[in-house]
C-alpha cells in the first residue's frame, strides 16, 4: 500500500523494509532500489516468499482479501482498515508499535494533528461550504461517497461532497453533476490521471462550475504524506477563494 510505505520510510526503516508493490512511487529512491512485489491488486506471492519477510502489511480495501490469506502461509499479515481521519492516525500508531517506532509514529501523528488544527482556525463555519465533486475515474465518470476517506478530507478542508449520501466510489453522470448544482469540480491526479484537456471537456458542459486539478495523494494517502496535505488543502482553498465568502 502506498501510502504505508511512505509512513514505513518516515518512520525511519529503511533497512527492515524488503520488498514494496510497483505503486509505491515514494520515496523515489525505495522506487528506484526496493524489490517490487506486484502491485496491490495482484502480488506476487513467490516474490513476496523469496523475500523470507517476518511480517507483512497490507490494507483491506486496496488488497484482495484471498491474496492477504495466501500472504499468511508466509508470515503474519497486518491490514489496516481506514476510512477516517481518526482511522488513520491510529493505523500510524499501531504501525509504530509493531515495528518498534512508537515515539517517532507519535511524532508524526502530532504534525498531522497540529496540521489540521492551523487549517480548521482559517474556516468560517458559519459560512456555507462550496457543493463539491471531486471526481477520481472517467469513462465511466465516478466520485467520492460519504463513506470514505476522501470525502473525511473534503469535510475537514471546508468542502461540502455533493455526493455524500452515496456509498463508496459510485458512478455518476455530468447530468448528475449539474442538477445537484455543484460549485466545485474536483479532477483528482490518482486513480484515473486528469489533465488539462479534461477541464476543457468538462467546462463545456458545466460552464458555471469552477473545475480545478488536485493532486489525488494529498486526499487520499493516508499514512505520513497527511503531513503536507493540509497546508496543501489550505492553498486551494485560496484558488477557489470566490467560492468561499470567509
């Protein structure tokens, strides 16, 4: 998972760590030196094996459930379940316990908590959020329910998800888009990588929506990388700033 990997390298171990999936892009130099294993929907299993690990980790949404039973028969296999900001934090916790760097997991968690605390004192909450969509996939188009981390991320950041009352990562439509009036359009960098051409696209359909690019990691990594994601939710907030009248 590649967003514990990130924690795994922040948590100083960088020696422990033998093996990471092909999605792991950080740190860079884990990309360019560490064995990959696969990526998070197919392990390799008999690379994971060669690699002779004492534990394993792995998470319950991006890891199929049969694969983590299969990794077992190798060594103990730790998942984590996170779909809220408090879930993440205690997924940094408990990952610095079992591998022995509980002080510096504490110290990472305060930055994150301290981080979140200096954005929330920039929100009015008296002021209505802007409706948002936040858009992770196209063709078919599909969005962020209430249910997951994403959408946590968006509340705290001063957005209001215009898909909220949805579970999970539901398919939409533009038409859908533009009846529940959204004000904000979200494109995320990850899973499906949007670009500029696809603002274009979109703005033609939906010309009185504010469409904007975000980088996908800072919403939905949920392990050490919450140490940029606030000061980065922060500045966008600033670029839709006629949004939000506070």
């Amino acid at each position: 998972m590649p967003s514990q990997t990130e924690l795994l390298f922040d948590l100083g171990l960088e020696a422990e760590v033998v093996g990471i999936t092909k999605f792991c892009v950080h740190p860079e130099q884990w990309f360019r030196t560490k064995t990959r294993v696969g990526g998070t929907k197919n392990v390799n299993i008999e690379a994971v094996r060669a690699l002779q690990p004492d534990l394993i980790i792995a998470n319950k949404e991006e890891n199929v459930q049969e694969q983590v039973e299969a990794l077992e028969q190798i060594a103990p296999v730790w998942v984590s379940n996170v779909n809220t900001l408090a879930d993440a934090i205690e997924m940094i916790h408990s990952i610095g316990r079992i591998t022995g760097k509980e002080d510096e997991a504490i110290a990472i968690s305060n930055k994150i908590t301290t981080g979140l605390r200096e954005l929330r004192q920039g929100i009015n909450t008296a002021v209505a959020p802007p409706l948002t969509c936040y858009l992770i996939w196209k063709d078919p188009w599909m969005t962020i329910g209430g249910d997951t981390f994403i959408s946590e991320m968006l509340m705290r950041g001063g957005f209001h998800n215009a898909f909220a009352w949805a579970k999970r990562y539901p398919t939409i439509t533009i038409e859908q888009i533009r009846e529940r009036k959204c004000e904000l359009l979200l494109l995320s960098s990850e899973p499906y990588p949007f670009k500029e051409k696809h603002i274009q696209e979109l703005q033609q359909q939906l010309p009185e929506t504010t469409i904007l690019l975000v980088d996908g990691e800072m919403f939905s990594w949920y392990g050490s990388r919450l140490l940029y994601a606030f000061d980065y939710i922060r500045k966008l907030r600033l670029s839709c700033s006629h949004l939000i009248k506070n």
